[in-house]
C-alpha cells in the first residue's frame, strides 16, 4: 500500500460525494487501468464538446436552450478536467519528491 501523501484521486466520488482515493503499489493493477480508461474518455468527451461549443457559440440561430444545454454539457466537462489535471498535479508532485 502506498503512503498516504501517494493517493490518486479518483474521477468518482465515494460515499455521500466525498473524494475517492486508490492506494495501490501497481500502476497496472486494474484499478489504476480503470481510472486511466475514464480519464482518457473525460478528456475525449472534453475535446468533443469544445468543438460542439464553438459551432453553437458560431450558430446565430442557436437558440438560449442550445446554448443553456451546451454550457451544462461544457460545465461538467471541465470540472471532470479539472479532477484529471488536480489528479495528475499531485501524482506529479509527488513523484518529483521521490526524485
């Protein structure tokens, strides 16, 4: 088990909405593969709907429920960008300590 200050944060919440952490030794352990698998199609998801963003922002007949429901669609997409990058940052601290 890794020590505390080692934890990933994950893209899911636990219980009652708190953060969720894995505590593993394996970088390939299925947990870890899993987490990397959501994070990739967050990041994917994210991409597609910058692009969907723009093409409404770029539609003079886009309507205020097309862009209320793209700006929903972008909002959780870039918190779940920002659970990836805060993720990321402290896996990437950490692993400069260990340097």
């Amino acid at each position: 088990m890794t020590p505390q200050n080692e934890l990933r944060l994950l893209l899911w919440p636990g219980p009652d909405g708190k953060p969720c952490y894995l505590s593993t030794d394996d970088s390939g352990g299925y947990m870890s593969r899993l987490a990397d698998n959501i994070e990739a199609v967050q990041l994917g998801t994210a991409t597609d709907l910058l692009d969907r963003a723009s093409e409404v922002l770029d539609d003079q007949d886009a309507d205020r429920d097309d862009l209320r429901h793209t700006l929903t669609e972008v909002t959780r997409a870039l918190r779940d960008v920002i659970r990836v990058a805060t993720s990321h940052g402290h896996l990437l601290a950490v692993s400069e300590l260990q340097s």
